[in-house]
C-alpha cells in the first residue's frame, strides 16, 4: 500500500513550510499530511503589535495562545494524527529540527502507528536532555544567543518564547541568515523567515521523553543528515546518530546526506523529495513486532 508521508515542523514554524516538498511529494506520486502543532498555524497568536508600523510594547506583552502547551500536548496532538493516517496505509513520520523531539515522544508512546522514522537534521536525544547537549564540544559553533536579538518580551512573564522575525535590526537579521539559510538568496531567505511565527512553547521535555529502546527502538528509521547545517552542526546530527545506533545496535539508522543549511531542503526541496520517496520502497513491519 502507498505510505503516507507525516510531515512534522520545527520551531517557530508551521505546516506552511512543507508547501513546496509537499509539491515536490506530490509530482512524485507521494501523498503527504503537514501538521500543524497546538498553537501553531492558525492557531498561532500574531498580535496587531506585530504589524507594520510595530508596537514594540504592545508585542513584548499580549498573551499568546501557546502559553502552556507542553511536549506531551505536542505528542497527543501527533498521535492523533498519525491514526487517521495509519487508518489508510503504512505511515512515514518526517520530523525536522525541533520536531523531532515530538516525533521521538510519539514513537515512544505508539510505535506501532509509524512504519518509519525520518529525522532531517533534527532532535532525537538519547543520552542527554536536548538543552543539555548545547553545553556539548558538538554545539560549540552554535551562536544560542541569536535568537536574542530580536526576543519580544520576557518569556518568564509570557510563558512562552517570542521573536520579533519581522524586525529590521540588520545585527539579527544577518545573525538569522547565518543560523537558518546562509546559502540562500537574500529573497528566499526573507520569504522564508516571513513564513515563522513569533511564539514557540518553552518545553522540550525532560529525560522520561529520550528515545526509548523497547519502543521508539523498534521503528525503522532513517536520518537525513543536512551537510551544511549551522544550527544543528553536522558533528551533533552524527552524534545523535551514534547514540540512536548505540542504543539499537540492532536497528541502526539508515544515513542519508543532503547538501546544504538548515533551511535549504525546504526551499529547494526536489533532492529531498527524491530521497524520501526512495524511502517509500523500503517499508515493512515493525522490526521484533
């Protein structure tokens, strides 16, 4: 039967940015989901401060919808997902940066709706808490405080983190290029960041929600390894590779590599398409279910 390819975003963006792989998928013969976390989307809050001319006062203060919102909301909201999908045939999941943190938790509560497991440069901890491995040699070239040139408001008063990316600070903008999408073009890089929203949850769960061997263990999968990835080095992606491996000798990761930033696949998404539609040949039962 034809997967369904369950495409799964990262932070401070939404099922919008799946757009042009999902054309790309669908050109292919692939059919995909892009989903939409709790508060994200259309449900995501962007204040009229948030507007042109901004009120930087006004933006640093009103309340938004993913106040709250947890990794274990994250999750629910997945897995609900992932049944109507598995209802139709064998499912993918596809996780990108910090969503892979939510794919990883789904895989530990319900291995049996995920037929693969696709991270593309993203979050699968094993051995550490994902805040813990910033204080890692791997995360060393990281510049964690760029997202702090353009922070709206006090995220112990909000609950929640929120960016202004609509600023037009050139000290955050350059600093934005630089982490997402250093080898774009100053245009796809400003239409893309114009496609994140201001507010992302606090929460990236704790040691409970690491992969775990007797469950997420048993899914076949795959990592896609982005060569040029700046926020989540190339040397941290082949880390979480070799603990994932360590953890499953029996059920190692399929490694794959594409060229280019964080951000580059989903701008020009024809290569990545061609790989996870490879990845479509490859399904078959739950390895030991």
């Amino acid at each position: 039967m034809q997967p369904t390819f369950v495409l799964v975003h990262g932070a401070f963006a939404n099922s919008f940015s799946f757009a042009p792989l999902q054309a790309e998928l669908g050109l292919l013969g692939h059919r995909s989901v892009a989903v939409d976390l709790p508060g994200h989307g259309f449900a995501a809050t962007y204040a009229y401060g948030y507007q042109a001319p901004q009120n930087p006062e006004e933006l640093a203060a009103v309340p938004g919808s993913i106040k709250g919102v947890t990794l274990a909301d994250n999750a629910a909201h997945l897995i609900g997902v992932l049944e109507r999908a598995k209802a139709n045939g064998p499912v993918i999941l596809v996780s990108h940066s910090r969503g892979g943190v939510t794919a990883t938790a789904a895989a530990n509560a319900r291995p049996d709706l995920i037929d693969r497991l696709v991270y593309v440069s993203a979050w699968c901890p094993v051995d550490l808490d994902v805040n813990d491995y910033y204080a890692e040699p791997e995360m060393a070239t990281v510049d964690a405080a760029s997202l702090a040139l353009a922070l709206a408001g006090n995220p112990a008063e909000l609950g929640l983190l929120r960016v202004n990316f609509r600023t037009a600070d050139p000290a955050a903008l350059a600093a934005f290029k630089a982490a997402f999408l250093a080898d774009g073009t100053d245009e796809e890089f400003l239409t893309f960041l114009n496609t994140f929203q201001p507010d992302e949850n606090l929460d990236v769960g704790t040691s409970a929600d690491r992969a775990q061997a007797a469950t997420w263990g048993r899914v076949p999968r795959t990592y896609v390894r982005l060569a040029d990835d700046t926020s989540l080095p190339l040397a941290l992606q082949d880390r979480l590779i070799r603990e994932g491996d360590a953890l499953t000798p029996d059920n190692p990761y399929d490694v794959r590599t594409l060229e280019g930033s964080h951000l580059k696949w989903l701008v020009h998404p024809a290569p990545a398409a061609r790989v996870l539609a490879e990845l479509a040949t490859l399904q078959g039962p739950l390895a030991g279910s």
